[in-house]
C-alpha cells in the first residue's frame, strides 16, 4: 500500500518550537528516502503543544530540503482566508517546485475566539459560506469563472502545471463538496471513526468526474488515522499514552496542557489503555491503530480492503522523536 504522513510539529516535553519544526524537516527526509508517497502539514491554531499553524511556510522549508516526496497542505482551513490568497499562495509553491506540491484544503475552527482573531472585519462574527468558498478556489485554479463573473478577467497567473487539489475534511460537507466538483477526497478517521463508512460511500456513489484541471475523472479516496507502530505491544502501547492524553485534554478545550512523556502520560491517565483493534469487515476506523510491525500491518491491509483505498496517510503525535522515527521505519516495511 501507498504511505503518507501528516504532521503537526508537535512541541515535545523539553523542547522549542524551533526544535519542533527541525523534527519535522528530519521526518520528511526520512519519509523521502524511506518511500512514502506525500509529507503533509497540519492548520492548528493556539495550540501549545502543536507548532504547525502556517503550512504553506514550512511546505516551503520541507519542500527545499527534500528532492522528490510531494509536500503539501493537511489542511489549509479555507474558512479563515481568501479562496484568491491560497490559490496565489500554492501556485507559488508550485512554480518553485513544479509537480511536488499539494493543495489539502478543509475547514474547521479552533474556537469562537481564535476564529473571530482570524478574521479581517471585526464588526461581527462571520460564519464562511463553505460551498462559496471551495468552488471559488476551484475557479482561481482552473481559471473558469464564467464571462459574466466578476472575477472573470483576473487570472492566477501561472505554469502549465497546477498544485493536486485534494478536499479534506470528515463530515457529509466534506465529501458532498468533493463529489460534486470532481475533486480527490480525503477522510479524517481520526476525528470521525464511526462515520468513516457512510460518508465515504457517499462520496463514491455522488462523484460527477470533472475533466478540468483541478478535477478527476474516478473517485480517489485517501483515509488518514493515527497509527503507532514499535518493536513491541507493550512499547506501542506507552508511546500512545501521550496521545491519549492530548486528546482528552482537547475534548475539554485545553489547548495549552503540557505535553507528556510516555510513562507522565500513564500515570495522568490512571494506567494503560488496551489498545483498540480493527474488525476486519465492521468498517468502523479505531480512534488509534497501534502495535508491533505484524499486528499494525494486519490492521492497515484490512482497513486498506474494507475502504477500497490505495494510500494511508498517517498521523502519530508521539512525544519521543527517536520513537517517532522507528514507528515511520517499521511503517515503510509495508510500504509497496
């Protein structure tokens, strides 16, 4: 199967935030060399414990100390910018690093604050027209604003080859709009794992293939979920427990908890977790997928058939950056 990683820059216990993002460059190079298909950069806003909060910043950075692996958004949040900004700012990267770039786009909040922060008019909250938004930065892209658009007569002035549009996101939203306007789609099962099956379903059965530049003629599904993988159960097991406990901070609003070590985040948890495990054929997406090398592989191959996807894109958020790379080098044994 095809391999890809998203990744946030996590802060890990002890370290800068200019640490954080010479991980993420070492990751790439790591990815590159090891066969992974795409090196994917996090939105995350006001977060403590997650550095990655201007992707198309550090696409530039991963993308000129790498040669070949395709860098790109994970996402950009449409709802905060310009559909214009973003499709000058990735056409850009794309003419500095012709057919190596990826436009994710997707929408989400980090709050009612942060998001009113964000925005330009402060004289109330605005809420983004999500439909407006994507299919205008489809028609920047593809330059196809009709005649008698506004817009029709500024161009995005670029080479012959655009950035790969691909839609994020996990909710209905998401794949109705990537269905509708032809685009590759990519499900967040680590944000939604029960509605993995309808919602992907759902885009393969609505998907109009589009022949524009930005579209494509077959549905192209990519599923992204936190995976773990260390030389034992027990390993795995303790590198999640930070995880855990992000999460759980997360779900509460605590942006600015302290990230853990692994045997911090057992005691804060009250102990180990027994690690989920995929069903094979129930095509419900466990929240973390995590083990030794046989026991992931079994996993990822069976919820690589039940979805019918080619590539996985994985997230991990593991706090110990040595660990982080042998779960990402036992990973690229399945990589094929």
């Amino acid at each position: 199967m095809k391999l890809s990683i998203v990744d946030v820059s996590t802060v890990l216990p002890g370290e800068s935030r200019t640490e954080a993002f010479r991980h993420s460059i070492e990751l790439a190079q790591f990815a590159e060399r090891a066969g992974f298909t795409r090196f994917w950069l996090a939105e995350h806003h006001a977060a403590a414990f997650i550095a990655g909060r201007a992707p198309e910043v550090l696409i530039a950075a991963i993308a000129a100390n790498t040669t070949t692996i395709k860098v790109g958004s994970g996402s950009v949040l449409l709802n905060h910018y310009s559909p214009y900004k973003v499709a000058e700012v990735f056409c850009t990267l794309n003419e500095l690093y012709p057919g190596r770039i990826d436009l994710g786009a997707g929408r989400a909040t980090t709050g009612p604050v942060s998001d009113f922060a964000l925005q330009q008019d402060r004289t109330k909250q605005i809420h983004a027209d999500s439909d407006q938004q994507i299919n205008e930065l489809v028609a920047w892209l593809d330059n196809s604003f009709p005649a008698s658009h506004p817009f029709s007569k500024t161009k995005i002035h670029t080479i012959d080859s655009l950035p790969e549009l691909h839609m994020l996101g996990s909710s209905a939203w998401s794949a109705g709009a990537a269905a509708s306007l032809g685009l590759r789609y990519v499900f967040a099962g680590f944000i939604n794992q029960a509605g993995a099956s309808e919602i992907i379903d759902s885009y393969r059965r609505k998907f109009q293939p589009s022949r524009s530049p930005s579209g494509i003629l077959s549905p192209n599904v990519k599923l992204a979920i936190h995976v773990v993988c260390a030389d034992t159960e027990e390993e795995a097991n303790h590198q999640l427990a930070p995880v855990r406990w992000m999460y759980r901070n997360l779900s509460i609003g605590n942006l600015n908890a302290p990230v853990l070590r692994p045997r911090e985040a057992v005691e804060a948890l009250g102990g180990i977790p027994v690690l989920e495990k995929y069903v094979p054929g129930s095509r419900v997406v466990p929240k973390f997928v995590g083990g030794n090398l046989e026991r992931v592989q079994d996993q990822l191959e069976s919820i690589a058939t039940d979805f019918d996807v080619e590539e996985i894109i994985v997230q991990d958020l593991i706090t110990e950056h040595h660990a982080r790379l042998r779960s990402y080098e036992l990973l690229s044994k399945l990589i094929r």
